[in-house]
C-alpha cells in the first residue's frame, strides 16, 4: 500500500513502551502504515504521497481532550470575552463597544467573569450601570454562575424568582426581587434560553431532547456552533473528545455534519442523568449507546452532577467553609441514592463521569462506585470522577484500589494558568490547600489520568496547559507539596491516557500501525524546551483520520 502523506524528519513520541521513537510516519486514509526512521519511511512515497518536513519538530498521537462541551464552546466563540478586564470601568467599556458592534442581539452575554471582578458581589444594579437599556450578562469563568442586568431578567421572566431544584437557585433579594445572580443551570437556563441557545443548552442544563424536534433551519444555526467548536479544537491539535454534556440531539447534530464531512474530531457524547429522573431514563442511554458506535461518534456513558464550584460554595465538602458555620454545599445525588444509580448503570455495561469537586461530592462518588462493584463484580468499567478538586487523604488511595479514573484540569489550579488564587484559596481554606489540586498525589496512589481544560471553562490550548502544568508552583500553605507530574507523564494523559479513559485505547492514543492515522505536529522540539517556554511553541499540523484539519 502506498501512503498518501508521509511526515518525516520529526521527533516522534509514540506514547507506546514497545516503541516509544520515531523519525518518521506514513499515513494510509484513515490508519497508520509504518513508522520507524526517514531512510526506511521516505522510500515508500508514490507519486501521489505528501511528503511533510517535520524539521526536527515533536509529533506526538492527536491530542484527546478528555472534558470539554464542544457545541456550547463553539457558540460562546460569539460572545465577549473578558479574559484580562478587571473592575467596572473596564467592563463598562468592554460591554459597550460589544453593544454597538452588535446592535441586534437580543442579549449580550460575556464569558470568563470571576468572582472578585469587582471589588465587591455583582448584582443586577452593577449591571444596570454599565448597559441599563438592554439585557446583559456575565457567565462565571466556571459556567456555574450568571450574573445578569435588571432587562435581561425581565426578558427571561425571572425578575421576580424561580423555581428550581435543589443545587440551583435564583438568589432573591430583601426588595422580593432577583439580585442577579444565578447560581447553577437550572437557574440561569432562562437566560441561555434567552440569547437563542436553549436547545444546545438542554445537554448540561435538563438532560432533555428538544420539543418539538427542530426543523432543518434551526438544526443548521446549531451545526454552525459545533463546526465552529470543531474547528477551534483542531487548530489546537485536538482529535479525539469527550464531550461533557449530551443528549441523543448533541449526536444528532454531529452525525449530520459526519454526513457533509464536517466531522474533524471523534467525539464521545453522554447521557445525562439529572436527579429529578427516574431509572427507566437509563434506556435513553442504552439507545444512544447502540445508535452510535463508529470509529468517530460513539456513547456508552453515563454523566452526573454532584455538586456545583468551591467558589459560589456550592461544591459540597465534609465540613463548613471557612467562616461560613453550617455551610458546606449539598449533594444533587444522596449517598444511597447515587448508589443506586450507579449500580444500575453498571449493571447495563455503561461508563459513569461524574462532576466532584468538594471533598464530600467525591467521597459520595466513589462510595456509589463501590456499591456498583460489590453489587455487580468487578468489571473494566474505568468510571471517572471529573475534576476533584479537593479530596480527603483517606479517599485518596481508594482511588486506584476501584480502578477510577481521576480526571483532572491542571489548569484549574488557581495560579497554575488563567484561574486567580482569589476568592478560591480562601474559599477553600489555607489549611486544606494539601488537599487541593492534586494530579502526583493521585497518580502516585495509583489513579490513571486523564488531563483535559474543560473548555469553554478555561482555554482548550492543550500546549499552554502543558506549560501551565510543568510550571505550576507548590501553593504557600502548610503542607502543600510539588502536584507537577513529569513532561512525559502529562503528554501521556494528554494521550494514551485520555484514550483508555474514554475506552478508545485501542483506536488512539498511541502512533502503531494500524491505528488511527491521528497526528499532531508542533512547531518545535518540546523535550528540549525549557517549561517556562512550552506556552510559547504552537501546533504546525493536525491530522484527523489521514485528514489535515488544521495547517499553520
């Protein structure tokens, strides 16, 4: 077989022991063909064979983003970002030239607000200030808070309250009206629904189907946003997903744009399992799970919500938040309750992810997982916990004794990246902060990882969190320690680790032949590069199944 694009001169890491180098790589549509030094690579080019120069530069296997929600990410690329505004004069600024830019949209929404964006909690009369004639909103750099204007919540009738379930709430004032912020999904859908973007929002936000079906117009404003999730991803040398929020809908759309070709990554899609659904739900699982198992869609997962953020305190940990008595979030799922879920969707053969990131929220997880296991046998079933961002020592070798993945943001640390220390540190507590973050505690106690920047959350740019992650400094607390994992250890989760996670290990993750032909090519050597510059290399080259998708 001759190949039809060949990649030669180039550092390889093929992220398999048996061999773990090469010089070159030869690509045959959608698989490898061979890999092994230029001398014996190079001869096998046709006469229809691209031959790439590599230059010296790291190629690794594509880059598996293991969290992240594609479709509303590659909406909120619209939307005013407001990554380095600090203070109400700035974002006063910021929203009004976003205004007169966009003159018709019903709603201006920014992304990337953190909690301390001004100098004391934002509430609907700071907003009124800045825009008072026209609906506006901030989305908290997490997606677990909105913030919006006196018109934004008439336009979603919430001014005067919402009901919602536990977890979620529309905080009232002492007037009996809304102060403007949302705390949770449920609160601020109305808001989301808003600004157009109800039905991509139902995967995280209900877990429902939209009804009535949309029509084809509608569809098509809805591929427009994945595309453009697609396209941001493969810019930044992503080839494989799992997508974090999910409906039969989510894949709908991306199997309408497999059809055009439009399909650029292999995405993973869950289901998502809200506390209000009954276990009979379970077999909207189970039909995703069987309609969608090719090489590029697939399911077969489960996705919950155990808690909300450390920093509005709705994540859910053992004991009160630092001067806060009596306050310590709350489950969405009760221990005995979660415990049954998670049983019967093990017994149904289907992986489970799960949202912890309190301390509580992820005792009470790996208690279910636990239960699942004593009541189904052990299976490799590589249930996750996604981000656990604070866990008691004592959990932290049951971790690797039940097989959980720990899937984790490095770049979430506060500090590590785009995230500040504060309110975070002190949400949490100076005397916890041992316990916070961690990614070498866990792996040294035997947890696989996982690494993956939860985009829209924070930046999908896996190189700078590369770098983030070789450069993030131990926090000022007592017995913090060193979280940095080795260079080859965090490429590895970015990898072949993020592979086995999502049960694809045997597709990608690693560059053998046979597998798929998913490449990522830097624009320099990353072993040689100091890790105070890793940020500064970037992506040369994406290839998805033998396709360039991205070409600097």
């Amino acid at each position: 077989m001759t190949p039809h694009l060949i990649l030669t001169n180039a550092r390889i890491l093929t992220m398999d022991a048996a061999h773990p180098r090469a010089g070159a790589i030869a690509l045959a549509g959608e698989r490898i063909l061979a890999l092994g030094a230029p001398s014996v690579i190079e001869p096998m080019a046709g006469p229809g064979t691209d031959v790439i120069d590599c230059k010296g530069a790291t190629l690794l296997p594509g880059f598996v983003e293991s969290h992240l929600h594609l479709i509303f990410g590659g909406a909120e690329l619209s939307h005013l970002h407001l990554t380095g505004i600090e203070g109400e004069e700035a974002l006063t600024r910021a929203f009004r030239v976003f205004a007169e830019k966009h003159p018709d949209r019903p709603l201006l929404m920014a992304q990337g607000g953190h909690y301390a964006l001004l100098d004391h909690p934002m509430s609907r009369h700071d907003l009124d200030r800045m825009i008072a004639d026209r609906p506006i909103a901030i989305m908290a750099h997490d997606h677990h808070t909105v913030w919006a204007n006196t018109a934004a919540l008439k336009a979603a009738g919430i001014l005067g309250g919402l009901k919602t379930p536990p977890g979620h709430e529309v905080v009232m004032g002492a007037d009996g009206l809304a102060t403007g912020e949302l705390l949770e999904f449920e609160a601020f859908a109305p808001i989301v629904a808003y600004n157009g973007e109800a039905r991509i929002g139902l995967g995280i936000a209900t877990g429902a189907e939209p009804s009535p079906w949309p029509a084809d117009a509608e569809m098509a404003i809805d591929r427009r946003a994945a595309a453009a999730g697609l396209a941001h991803a493969a810019r930044h040398g992503i080839t494989s997903m799992v997508n974090m929020d999910g409906n039969l809908y989510s894949l709908e759309l991306l199997r309408s744009l497999q059809k055009e070709g439009g399909l650029t990554a292999r995405v993973k899609v869950p289901f998502h399992f809200k506390p209000h659904m009954d276990l009979s739900e379970l077999d909207r699982a189970d039909h995703m799970t069987r309609a969608f198992n090719d090489d590029w869609l697939t399911s077969g997962f489960v996705k919950m919500f155990m808690d909300g953020v450390v920093d509005s305190r709705t994540a859910y940990m053992l004991n009160d938040y630092p001067g806060h008595p009596g306050q310590r979030g709350e489950p969405l799922f009760p221990g005995p309750r979660f415990n049954e879920i998670a049983t019967e969707i093990d017994r149904r053969g289907l992986q489970i992810a799960v949202h912890a990131i309190g301390d509580g929220a992820v005792r009470t997880t790996i208690d279910g997982y636990e239960a699942a296991q004593r009541a189904n046998g052990h299976r490799d079933s590589r249930h996750r916990i996604e981000h656990i961002e604070l866990i008691d020592p004592a959990d932290i070798p049951r971790l690797g004794a039940l097989g959980i993945t720990a899937s984790v943001q490095p770049v979430h640390a506060p500090g590590a990246m785009d995230f500040a220390l504060e309110p975070t540190i002190h949400t949490v507590g100076l005397d916890r902060l041992k316990d916070a973050y961690l990614c070498r505690t866990l792996a040294e106690a035997g947890a696989p990882l996982a690494f993956a920047s939860d985009w829209p959350v924070t930046d999908i740019n896996v190189i700078r969190g590369i770098g983030a992650q070789m450069c993030r400094r131990p926090y000022a607390a007592p017995g913090a320690t060193d979280q940095r994992v080795s260079l080859a250890e965090t490429l590895y989760a970015y990898t072949a680790g993020g592979a086995w996670a999502a049960h694809r290990e045997g597709l990608v993750g690693t560059l053998r032949p046979g597998m798929a032909a998913d490449v990522v090519v830097l624009t320099g050597d990353i072993e040689n590069t100091p890790a105070e510059e890793i940020a500064s290399l970037d992506v040369a080259l994406t290839v998805a199944g033998g396709r360039i998708t991205w070409r600097a």
